[in-house]
C-alpha cells in the first residue's frame, strides 16, 4: 500500500503536552539528511565510502502565526526578542508515520510508529506579505538520540508511547493493526 504525504506528520511542542501539527500552510515540509559522506579512492584503485552520520535539519519555512497554535507564544517570545538559550529554543519534535492521512484523525483514531527528539527552534525571519504574520523556523537536533514508539492521533492531537514491542504500526509497514486511545483536550 502505498502511504499518502499526509501519513507522515510532524508535531511540536515546548511542553510535550500541548502540540501543533506543522505544515498547515505549506504543500512541501521535509526533513534534510544532510549526510556527511566522504568518498574516496586509494593508490590500488579501490573506493571507499565513510560515512560519518546525519545533520538532519527540517525547514518550515512557511510558518503563519496563529494564536490558538500551542507553539506560538514560545516562537513569538525566541523571534521578537531575539532569544538564543536552550531553555527558550528548545522543544521536542515528534514524526509520525500514521496508518492514513493525519487529518482523518478528525473522525476516528489513527495509529503509527513515531520518532521523539529535543531540538533547537530557530526562526529565521519573521513578517511575510499581506496573506500573514510569517515566522519561519528550522528545527535541529540536540544530540542525545531518538525515542521510538508508538502514537496514536485523535482530532489531530497525538499520544506517544515509549518502547517499539507491542505497538501499532501503518499496514504498509506491517500487515497488522491495533489500536489504541487517545486523550484530547
């Protein structure tokens, strides 16, 4: 089965409790690998590849303010005052990969694996042109790995679960599917 782009939803969140789903005025939001590989060729003919890792970077690069986002007031606060400390610039990023497209959450609950990570929230302007108050951000990572588990996503709202046994995965990662539940507000 083929995944529409919409099962692959990234959240954020300053709290871990309160999230915005990214991407609502885009058609276009990636996550940049930025592999550090280095290739070469020794004196017998032979060519090696190192690669040394990612420096995954996402982009959103159209972000339009919105009050009711549970990240606003933190991304206003880090853009109009110029903030640059871990404390204000760091959030937690959760990707998921959801068994549907993240807006038929509104009717029903969908399930996934998903992938949880602190980063550093940086805006890169802010203003736009008359369609909205722009702030856009790059995300990046702060070290310290990845948590995988499980999410299920209700009314746009996710739940994580911690650990990778046990849990629901798309059908096009996995021929089963469970289901669990989710707390919205």
């Amino acid at each position: 089965m083929k995944l529409p782009r919409a099962a692959f939803a990234q959240f954020l969140s300053f709290d871990e409790e309160r999230w915005t789903l990214l991407g609502k005025d885009t058609d276009s939001l990636t996550t940049s690998m930025n592999p550090d590989i280095e290739t070469k060729q020794n004196v017998i003919g032979e060519t090696t590849t190192d690669h040394k890792g990612f420096n995954p970077e996402v982009s959103v690069d159209t972000y339009a303010a919105r009050t009711e986002d549970a990240i606003y007031k933190n991304l206003l606060d880090i853009t109009m005052n110029r903030k640059s400390d871990d404390e204000s610039t760091t959030a937690t990023l959760m990707e998921c990969v959801l068994d549907e497209a993240v807006n038929l959450s509104d009717n029903k609950t969908l399930t996934g694996k998903a992938w949880k990570e602190k980063v550093t929230v940086v805006p890169q302007e802010y203003g736009g042109d008359t369609a909205a108050f722009g702030i856009p951000f790059n995300l990046s990572p702060k070290g310290g790995g990845r948590e995988e588990g499980t999410v299920s996503v209700t009314k746009r709202v996710p739940t994580f679960t911690a650990g990778t046994d046990g849990g629901a995965q798309p059908s096009a990662l996995s021929d089963t599917k469970s289901s669990s539940k989710s707390l919205s507000d």
